[in-house]
C-alpha cells in the first residue's frame, strides 16, 4: 500500500543513510522500522507504576477545591497579622 508521511528532515535525512549503510531500500527500512515498533510492549508494560497515576484524575476537583479553601484561609491569616 502506499501512503505519504510527513518526517522530520533530520530524521529521514539519518534513516536514510542508514538504510544505504544496511544496503537496503528506504522503503523496507521504514516498514522494518514499523514492524519493531509494532512488536515492542507499550510503554505502560515498561512503566507498570505509570498505570496508578490516572486512577485519581477524578479527584481533580476535590484537590483544587481544597486548594481554594486553604488559599483563602492563609489570606485571612495574613490578613490578621498585619493588623
């Protein structure tokens, strides 16, 4: 199938060489590319302590809704002490 990619100049520029250093089409070299990528776990399987930080995304709210309150509470503060 063909298709069009946008590439960076630089890092076509290296895949290229690459794929002449290798004696092999620069056609084959980005299918081979892609054919690793699709091989190699996620990310998440190499980070598994990544998987709990969108877990508390719910708590958004709450969190800046605290943040609010304390913020106004230190105003208050501040607000007494300069008196």
């Amino acid at each position: 199938m063909k298709t069009t990619l946008e590439i960076p100049d630089a890092i076509f520029r290296r895949a290229k060489s690459v794929a002449a250093e290798r004696g092999i089409p620069f056609r084959q070299f980005v299918t081979e590319a892609v054919q690793d990528k699709l091989k190699a776990p996620p990310r998440s399987a190499a980070k598994p302590w990544m998987k709990t930080f969108g877990k508390l995304r719910h708590l958004h709210k709450e969190t800046a809704r605290i943040s609010r309150i304390i913020d106004e509470e230190f105003d208050q503060i501040e607000a007494e002490d300069r008196q």
